[in-house]
C-alpha cells in the first residue's frame, strides 16, 4: 500500500520503494519508480543517466535525488 512520503516518518538508510512524477523518463522509468533510501533529509537512489563522454554507454548511477522527493512510498516487504 502507497504511503504519503514525509522525511520526517522514513526511517532513514532503509531501502525504500518511491514514486515521483519527477522519477518518469519515457524510455526507461514510464512508471516513476525507484528504489533508494532516504539519508539526512536526502532521497538517494539509481537513476538513469547518458555517458556525455561515450554516446554508446548508457549506465545507471547512485546519486543523491537533489531535484525532488517522491511524493509516495512504500517499505519492502521482508521475506
């Protein structure tokens, strides 16, 4: 079930399944998902990015989400 996300109800440093509007790319990430975790009051998680030095290598990074904070999430479920 989505949650409302506020920084102050996350447990920080566990990973989190996380929805934004912002997270939308067409080509890669159509539905605004990602899975990060929250440290310090800032959202990390992979996103997509084009290597602007090698047009042919395309590659995910770990990098903190400085643009927005998802709007919905939700905890893994354990196993």
């Amino acid at each position: 079930m989505w949650k409302k996300f506020n920084v102050k109800e996350v447990e920080e440093c566990v990973d989190i399944i996380a929805y934004s509007p912002s997270f939308i790319d067409e080509e890669y990430n159509p539905r605004g998902i990602r899975i990060g975790y929250l440290q310090l009051g800032v959202f990390h998680s992979a996103r997509f990015k084009e290597s602007y030095r090698d047009s042919l290598i395309d590659f995910f990074e770990d990098e903190p989400n400085t643009d927005a904070l998802p709007e919905e999430y939700m905890e893994i479920p354990k196993t």
